[in-house]
C-alpha cells in the first residue's frame, strides 16, 4: 500500500489522501459550494476507505498545489461554512 496517511490533530490539517473535482460557478456562494462540497466528500469517503481495505492507495506527492493561491479565501469560508452548518 506504500506510505499510509497521517492522522491529524486539526480537522482538515492532515494531507490531501483523496480528491475529486468540484465545478466552482461564478453564482456560487459559500454556502451553495460547501453544500456541494460536502455532497462530493460523502460519496468519496466511502471510495477511499473501501481502496484502503483494498490496498489499492498510494502516496503521490505534488510539487504544485491543488488548490490555485486566487482561490484560497473563497474556499476557506466555504469549508468554514460548512463546518458551522453540518457539524452539529
């Protein structure tokens, strides 16, 4: 299986181990994207953990982020947005 993930001690600190593309429109609002963000986690996570009892994950490591640097705040508020609505 190659290197396995980190655990983190700070939800989403830890590093990318799974990704699948999210569309972001120009009428999206933080919380239209995190509602759709949240869609994508939840039916990936069920992938990622049955490739991990697979043993079909490896580690690949980027020499450029996923996420551009313009992009950065938008998603933030999204994620932070997100967190305070469906945590609870």
């Amino acid at each position: 299986m190659g290197d396995s993930p980190r655990v983190a001690s700070k939800v989403d600190g830890g590093e990318v181990v799974y990704s699948s593309p999210v569309s972001v429109y120009k009428k999206d609002t933080p919380e239209t994207l995190s509602k759709r963000v949240l869609l994508v986690e939840h039916k990936i996570q069920a992938l990622f953990l049955g490739k991990v009892y697979e043993g079909k994950i490896n580690t690949v490591h980027r020499s450029e982020p996923l996420i551009k640097k313009e992009k950065e705040e938008f998603l933030r508020t999204a994620k932070e947005t997100a967190i305070k609505k469906y945590s609870k």
